[in-house]
C-alpha cells in the first residue's frame, strides 16, 4: 500500500521509527508545530493546502497524524481517494495509544501537564496551558452546546477553564524512541522547578502502527471516503464523515 502521511512534527521521532519498519510505502509530510495554537481557520487552511498539493495518483490514501487539534481537521475533505484520520481529540491519545487510555488518565489526574520528545524537543513554545488545550482533551465549546444545552455549556467551560490554571503535575509519556534521558531529566527538572509532581508514564505506538499499516478499525479511525469530509461527533467518536456539499 502507498500512502501519503500528513502529520504534526510534535510526532517526528515516533512516526519516523514507525515508518522505518513499515511494510507500506509511506511518505511523510510533517506539519510545523503549534500550528492548533494558530486557530481553527488557519489551521484548517494550512491542512487544506497541504492536502490539496498530494498528487493522489501516488497514492492509495491519505492519513492524517492529528486528532481533532482544536477542530483544524473538521472539513477537511477527501478527493479521490480515502482520507483517514485517528479518533482522538489531540496528539496526547496518539501518545498513549488510545482515546480510552487518555480519557482515563486525565480524569484520573485532573491538572496534567503532558511533555513528550516532541514537545520538549520541537514544542517549548507552544501554548500547551491555555483552557483550549484543556478542552481538547475532553470537548470542545461547540461540542459541550450540542450535547448539554447554552447554560450547561457555559458552566462546563468555566469548570475546564479553570482546570487551565491549576495545573500540578508534569507527566512524561516515553514511547521507546528516546536516544536517551535527557527528555525525562528536562521534565523531571521542569516539575522541581515549579513545585510540581513529577510521573512518567509509559506510552504506545500502536495507534501511530496501526494508522501507518493501513489497520483502520472503525472503533479507532474514520476512514472518509472520497467526496465526503471530516465532521466533529457528539456522541463518543469524535469524528465522523459527512458529504461536502454540492
């Protein structure tokens, strides 16, 4: 299978090693980072773009190494063949292996702070504390509207919102693609300096394993076939396909 991997350079070391032992031909086209903090639109737009120049006569579908991000990837259509992104709402389920797993942790540890190689290495400046990070770790503003109504909403946000400035703990996720400690000690240091507390946690390559050899299960990953675009989902799984319009 030949695919074209759009993804986020917060992921390079990973997806690299995943890459490399790929039975498909797989070409990478990494994304700078930050680009969620940028805003919906220009995130958005810059994806737009990226998948606009693929040349999908190369290739037998297109993958996305994003989650929901801040909702860049909603709208995001597939042409002439598959499009195919990851159920997860950021990068941190990709991480960890699962939506499940992430879910999990964070409500288990409410006031996390995830560091990563990527984003030690690639991301110090990236706005990981906004409440908008916190948010895409559960749902969005839109999201919370649709599913809780206007007043519920409102109160939900201001709960997430303040969950953003009291963050307590830095969690590092060591997914085996380390040359070494010095992340884990760059981490480790950043949790002493600021009073924190300090865990290390063991991540998964298997969503990054699973998107990059084409195991798509529907539970997982949405596969949007050509003519339809990504949709945000109220209902668990994150994303969904709609048919762009006419």
């Amino acid at each position: 299978m030949r695919l074209k991997l759009i993804a986020c350079e917060i992921l390079y070391r990973e997806i690299c090693a995943v890459v490399a032992r790929s039975t498909n031909q797989v070409d990478v086209l990494f994304m700078p980072k930050g680009l969620h903090d940028s805003g919906q639109a220009t995130m958005h737009a810059r994806l737009a773009e990226a998948l606009a120049q693929v040349d999908e006569t190369a290739y037998d579908a297109v993958t996305l190494g994003y989650g929901l991000c801040s909702n860049g990837v909603i709208g995001l259509t597939a042409r002439t063949i598959p499009l195919v992104v990851p159920r997860a709402h950021d990068c941190i389920t990709l991480f960890l292996g699962s939506k499940e797993r992430y879910h999990e942790y964070f409500f288990d540890h409410p006031g996390v702070y995830f560091q990563t190689t990527g984003w030690i290495e690639r991301g110090r400046d990236l706005n990981q504390m906004a409440p908008e990070s916190v948010q895409s770790m559960t749902q969005s503003y839109e999201e919370l509207v649709a599913r809780y109504g206007e007043d519920n909403a409102r109160f939900l946000h201001k709960e997430l919102s303040d969950l953003a400035r009291n963050y307590g703990q830095i969690t590092y996720i060591a997914t085996g693609v380390e040359p070494d400690d010095r992340f884990e000690r760059q981490a480790r240091g950043e949790a002493a300096s600021r009073g924190w507390k300090f865990e290390k946690l063991d991540g998964s390559l298997l969503l990054i394993e699973q998107l990059v050899e084409g195991h798509w299960d529907e539970r997982d990953f949405l596969v949007v076939p050509p003519g339809a675009r990504i949709a945000a989902d109220y209902d668990g799984r994150i994303v969904r396909a709609e048919r762009s319009p006419p």
